[in-house]
C-alpha cells in the first residue's frame, strides 16, 4: 500500500464517521428539548431519567462530531492543499 491510497481510506473513514455523528447530535437535540419540556409539563421522574441518560448520549455523539471535524480539516489541508486554497481565497 502506498501513502496515497492510506491517506484516501483515513479521508473516507473520518468523512463517514464524521457525516453520521453530527446529524445523530442535531436530532438528539431535538429529542432532548421535546424530552426537557415533558419533564417540565408534568414532573414525571421518568422523563427526567430519560433526558439525563440521553444528555449523556448526546454529549458523547457531540464530542466525537467535534473530533471528526478538526481531524476531517487537517486531512483537507494536508491531503488536498491545492483545493482547500482555491476554496477558501487564501493567497
């Protein structure tokens, strides 16, 4: 195996784990507000076990969103240079 090819296939592992988990956190968010406000409406102790379990979830698919992300824009300024100047105007 060559660079090119590693670096091609941990490019599409971080893009891949990266497209799933920061649409997961959106969604969790969502989830958790509907959750929050259950909780407040009628005070039932399961609503409120639920959302600390889902913060949880949440905070870790957030987390590992953040990591792909910065690791995702190392990969595009060092595997594609060229593109990443013409696409962000730098001189």
């Amino acid at each position: 195996m060559d660079v090119l090819l590693l670096s091609r296939i941990q490019f599409a592992l971080t893009s891949a784990f990266h497209y799933l988990y920061p649409p997961l956190s959106i969604g969790l968010g969502i989830m958790l507000v509907i959750i929050e406000g259950l909780w407040l409406k009628n005070r039932n102790p399961l609503y409120h076990q639920m959302a600390r379990f889902w913060t949880r979830v949440f905070a870790l698919t957030f987390a590992i969103g953040v990591a792909t992300g910065i690791v995702l824009e190392f990969e595009f300024g060092t595997n594609w240079a060229t593109y990443s100047r013409y696409v962000a105007w730098i001189e």
